[in-house]
C-alpha cells in the first residue's frame, strides 16, 4: 500500500510540475544534448587557478555562474567581421556573421559554431527553467539560449561580454603571427 501511495504522489507531483511549465516555460529551450551532472571538462582547473588566469569580472561569470549588467559591454554593439573566443580557454565559440542587435543590451547569436558550446537545465530562477550556455571545453558559463531568436534558427543565444574574447578577421588573415601582432 505505502508503494502506491508513494507513486501516485509522484504522478501528482509530476503532473502539477509539467502544468505549471506549460505556462511558465515559453521561452525555454530543451537542452536536448545537455551535459550531465558533474561532466568532466577536457580543461578542468582549480578555482585559485583560474583567479589567476582570469579577471574578478572573467571570474565572476565563467565560474561564477554571474551575468554582467545589461549595456554594459562594448560587445553588445561591436559589429566587426570576427570570431569570439572563450576568454577562459581562448576556443572559438561564436562568428560575427551570427550576431545580431536583440536589444536585450547582452551580444546575441543566433548559432554557435560548431563543437564550441554545452548546455545544461539551470533552475536558479524561481518559477523559471532557462537553458544555460558553457565552454565546451573549458565549462565556463557563457550565458542562456532563448527561444525568441531570428530565422534560420530562432534561437537567441544570450551571452555576457566578458566571458568572451573578440579577434577581429583581420588579425587572422595574417600568415606570420609576429606581424599581426605588429598591426595590433
Ligand atoms: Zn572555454
């Protein structure tokens, strides 16, 4: 009896959870591919490693789980042909030719590049579900993909500026790294 009982709670409980996110959950992605608890990154460090590797703003989002001031990053209106690297461990995560103004005052993409981000269900908000956006490489917490994007993909990959390092296309078309160092 006491086993019946306990399934049927269950039932209920799962069931008020799943009419309840119907609501609430409109703009959730489903991290279809979401990494599992406790996944082992291919660059795992200490936090007193990445104190030092990092600054207190790096820090505070990629390892922090933190999100930067809406408006508040020169990224969110940088529009330079280019790639954006993780800032934690320098992977290629985004393309300028995906970006795009969301007016949410954080840089928006519409795709990532290819093998460059995992995701993971992040239930901090109350009453809220949103799919968190991580370094595939590194782990670092980049930001949150909505639902409310523009086509081809719809999705609006909402990331914070300072977990990401900018390298302008220039810079990259130069064959001799000393010279484009140079340039820089
Ligand atoms: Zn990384």
């Amino acid at each position: 009896m006491r086993d019946t009982t306990r399934r049927q709670f269950i039932a209920l409980s799962s069931g008020i959870a799943t009419a309840g996110s119907a609501a609430l959950l409109l703009r959730h992605v489903p991290a279809a591919a979401a990494d599992k608890p406790g996944k082992k990154f291919e660059i795992e460090r200490t936090p007193d490693e990445w104190r030092k590797l990092l600054t207190p703003a790096q820090y505070y989002i990629l390892r922090d789980h933190g999100t930067e001031r809406a408006f508040s990053h020169p990224y969110d209106k940088l529009y330079e042909a280019g790639v954006y690297n993780c800032a934690g461990c320098d992977l290629p995560l985004y393309s300028s030719t995906t970006k795009y103004d969301s007016r949410t005052g954080w840089p928006s993409f519409w795709k990532p590049l290819d093998n460059a981000i995992g995701t993971r269900e992040d239930r901090t908000l109350w009453l809220m579900v949103r799919t968190e956006v991580h370094c595939r490489r590194c782990g670092g917490h980049l930001g949150h993909v909505f639902d409310d994007g523009p086509p081809p993909t719809r999705l609006r990959y909402c990331m914070n500026g300072a977990a990401m390092k900018f390298v302008p296309t220039r810079a990259d078309a130069s064959q001799d790294p000393k010279s484009a160092e140079k340039k820089l």
